[in-house]
C-alpha cells in the first residue's frame, strides 16, 4: 500500500495499477462489495478493509477494469467515499442497494433503477442547495435499463424517496420510537400520489454529488419490502433481488464507454 492512501477509503491512486479503473460499482454493504468482487469479476485484488469500507480492484467480463467498492449505510457515509473515489480518478459510480417499493405495483423482488431523488437528506444540503437537481445520469440510466431489458429482469424506472433514515423518515412505526413528528406522518402516502417508486437512503446525495463533481452517476436497487403491505423486509426475496441489481448493473458496467 503506498503512502498517498486516502484516510477512508485506504488506497490511492497509485494502488490501482497502469490500468486504473473509470468506474465503480458501488455498495452500502461490504458483504455486497466482496460478493461482486468474488462472482461477478475476475483477476480481483483486495485494495482496502479500511473502516468495513471494503474496496476491490478487479475486472468486467469483457476485461474493463472496475472497483467494487462499500459506501457504508447512509448518505453521510456515501458522501466522504464518493469524494474520494473521485479523487484517486473515478468518473463513473454505480449504486447498487436495496428499497422498499411504496407503489402497489412495484413488487418485492423486482429492481428500481432511479432516474432521479426526491432528495432529503442533510449531507446533500452541505454540497448543494436544496434547489439543486438530484438527477442520474442518462445515458449510465439508459445503460441499466437496457442491462435489465436484455436479462429479462423485472425492472421499473423513476423517481426514488432518498431519506436519511430507516426507520422514522421512511414512515415506520413499528421501531423503538413509534411516534413520528407531523411532518412525517402520511408522508408515504404524500409521495406515492407523486409518483415516487421507492424509498431508499443515499442516491440523492450521490445524483448531487455527481452534478457537483462532474461525473455519470446511476442506481439500481433491489426491491426487498413492498411498503404498501407491511412495513418488513421480506428476506426470502432478498438474495434473488440483490442478485438481479447486480446482474444488471454489470452488464450496464460492461457496456459503457
């Protein structure tokens, strides 16, 4: 590891070789990143464990070489692993989550891909004003859209509730505090008759970033919690799930410039 590590991530840019990697597949979880790494990638190398942030260098199927690396949970997190992956040279970050549809429509073990957020979240307002266009890239979106088309997954397009919290931002009661300030209260309902698909908790501060940083930002999400039944996540669909937003951001991944 050389010494112009990055203090969060690890590794810097002279860690990833002559090849240096463009883009990033981008996960909260760091059992998602090493699984992305281990099934969908090959030649992989481990750059960091630094902070659970867990980061590898590997290759795409078609040899593009690419980072499969671990945001954390929330977009405070999201936002100090972003920066930096910008810095060692990133120019093109995939966010690959899960959601819980609020819409009747959108069903437990489809995908979500985010055209754009409806964006509240605090570490966004430190980057851009509350004004300011959460918005994904095009043509990164048209790129999952199409993955998803090919692969014949189930898949929706649109715009995503990106919130700060699980529990008491996403309207759930059934927690240790089940008592939601007004503001909140009917919210869920509020953004289905505006024709959001799903919440989640971190693509509106990366859509702002991106705006801000000047580079292509995309999310795909796996549908794990159908809002409009139960306030649950609904394990048996998970892995199925995670595996289509996978499968579909790689193959996204694989055919971008």
């Amino acid at each position: 590891m050389t010494n112009n590590r990055l203090y969060h991530i690890g590794f810097g840019q002279d860690d990833l070789g002559s090849q240096p990697p463009s883009i990033t597949l981008l996960s909260g979880d760091p059992e998602r990143a090493r699984l992305i790494a281990e099934t969908y990638l090959h030649d992989v190398r481990l750059l960091s464990e630094n902070r659970g942030l867990n980061s590898y260098l590997g290759y795409l199927p078609n040899n593009r070489p690419v980072l499969s690396a671990t945001s954390g949970m929330g977009a405070p997190s999201l936002s100090i692993v972003v920066n930096e992956l910008v810095q060692v040279g990133i120019r093109q970050i995939i966010r690959i989550g899960t959601c819980g549809s609020i819409q009747p429509d959108v069903t437990v073990g489809s995908i979500v891909i985010s055209s754009a957020a409806l964006c509240r979240q605090g570490a966004a307002n430190d980057i851009a004003p509350v004004e300011y266009p959460a918005a994904a890239d095009p043509f990164l979106t048209v790129a999952l859209v199409n993955a998803a088309r090919k692969l014949e997954i189930s898949h929706y397009m649109g715009i995503t509730a990106s919130v700060d919290t699980f529990y008491e931002g996403q309207e759930r009661t059934d927690s240790a505090n089940p008592y939601l300030m007004r503001s909140l209260d009917g919210i869920t309902e509020e953004y289905r008759r505006l024709n959001v698909l799903n919440y989640e908790m971190e693509c509106g501060t990366l859509f702002k970033m991106a705006g801000v940083y000047q580079f292509a930002a995309g999310a795909v999400c796996a549908v794990v919690a159908q809002r409009t039944k139960s306030e649950n996540v609904i394990l048996s669909e998970k892995d199925t799930a995670v595996k289509n937003a996978i499968a579909v951001a790689v193959h996204a991944a694989e055919s971008l410039l």
